[in-house]
C-alpha cells in the first residue's frame, strides 16, 4: 500500500482524477488530489501565483499522509512537482511524471515547450486574459490536445470544468540540485498518442534526465480519461516497485 498524490495540468484540477482516484483505492492505496492554490480564481490571485508556493503547497499536503508518498505529476504539473522534490526531497518516495514536462534545471517549461513544434489547433485555441497573467484554451484546441482517446460525452465534461491557467509558473526557471531534486527517483509514463506534449519530446526530455523506469501507453494526453483502468494498474505496478 502506499499514498498517491496527483497533481493536475494545466486548466484542469483535481477533479481531473475522479475516476482514478477510486480504482487506486479499490487496490488498497490511499489518494489525494488537490486542486492547486489560486487555480479558478480571481484575477488578482492567478497574477499572484508562483512556482515556489506550488512546491510549499505539495509539500505540505504530502507530509500529511502517511508515507511513502508517491507524486504523480500529469503535464504542466512536471514543474511543479519538480519543484516540490527540491523543496522537500524527504516528503516523496518517488517523482511519477505522466506525459509531464520534465525540465532540466535552469530552463523553464515554455524553454523545453518551445524546442519542439506546437499543434497548430492547439496554438491557435489559447487567448491572454487576466491583465495577461493567464491563458484560457478553447473547446477545439482542448479537445484535439488532450482528449483525442476520449468519449465526446467526457470531452464536454472536461471541458466545462476547465478554468484559466496562470502564465507564472510555466515561465519560471527550474532551480534544482542533484542533492535535493536529483536524490528523488524519477519515473515516467508515456502516451504514445499525446498531442499536447508529442511522444518525440516526451523521450527528448527523457534522454536529458534519464528515469528510473518508462512505461508505455498508448494513449492520448489523458489516460485518467480515456483508459483510467489501465493507469490505474500502472500505478499499481509502480508502486510496488517502489516499495520493494
């Protein structure tokens, strides 16, 4: 048994997990999936975000299960749970990053985003709002990036919960050290159909930091949605060769 703690990506939140929170629990593992702080807020608070109260806020929440606490990162959050690792590398057992920016320290997720070619609908759904400190996706650029797998029924249903996503964060250089973020094992899942971040940058930033272990799917950029059963097991698995 162990406790996972999902972190969303971005627009999304907690409720991202809703169906996989239940099947981890069914195979005996405790599951927390926060949404993280300032995310549908004002826009006061997405202009006051920053990457470091990301990393105090999932430190926090991971000394408060019991351990070992693996952290399981889904795009955007790559970032944050770096960030997290070298905030509190004793509060995690292991860094899970699914189909996440896994950024090198020094640059930030826009640097490694930037290094390859965007989805062109993707690109072309996203709009600056609040003062410019955040981006909203459209219904189509959504839809193409991260539920291509996906029932047209669960893309409405992600898609109406979507909120905006604060810019902050994502341009915020990573300031990690080998002695606190590096000491964390890192592990990566994969989604070979991934349009948001494609499977050629998920290896690219792979080859770059290199992971303990690669798992496969072959899935699109939300397999907490369109194959929640076999993530779930997947995590299973990971967990038990974590603990081992």
């Amino acid at each position: 048994m162990a406790s996972f703690l999902l972190i969303h990506g971005a627009w999304h939140g907690g409720w991202s997990f809703e169906r996989l929170v239940p099947l981890l629990e069914a195979r005996g593992h405790l599951v927390a999936a926060p949404t993280l702080p300032g995310i549908g807020g004002s826009d006061l608070e997405l202009a006051a975000i920053e990457l470091d109260d990301w990393a105090a806020f999932i430190a926090g929440q991971a000394r408060a299960l019991p351990g070992p606490v693996i952290l399981v990162g889904h795009s955007r959050a790559g970032i944050a749970i770096s960030a997290a690792a070298e905030h509190d590398p004793g509060a995690f057992a292991a860094l899970v990053y699914l189909a996440a920016f896994l950024v090198p320290p020094g640059q930030s997720m826009f640097d490694v985003r930037n290094a390859h070619p965007r989805d062109e609908t993707f690109e072309a759904g996203l709009t600056e709002v609040a003062r410019g400190a955040a981006l909203t996706i459209s219904r189509e650029g959504a839809v193409a990036a991260f539920y291509g797998d996906c029932a047209a029924e669960d893309q409405d249903w992600a898609f109406a919960r979507l909120t905006p996503e604060p810019i902050a964060p994502m341009v915020t250089p990573l300031a990690l050290s080998d002695g606190r973020y590096g000491s964390v094992p890192r592990h990566y899942i994969e989604c070979t159909r991934d349009r948001a971040i494609p499977i050629a940058q998920q290896r690219d930033m792979q080859a770059i930091q290199p992971c303990a272990s690669v798992t496969t799917l072959e899935s699109d950029h939300s397999p907490f949605l369109s194959m929640p059963e076999t993530l779930a097991d997947t995590l299973d698995q990971l967990a038990e060769r974590i603990s081992a």
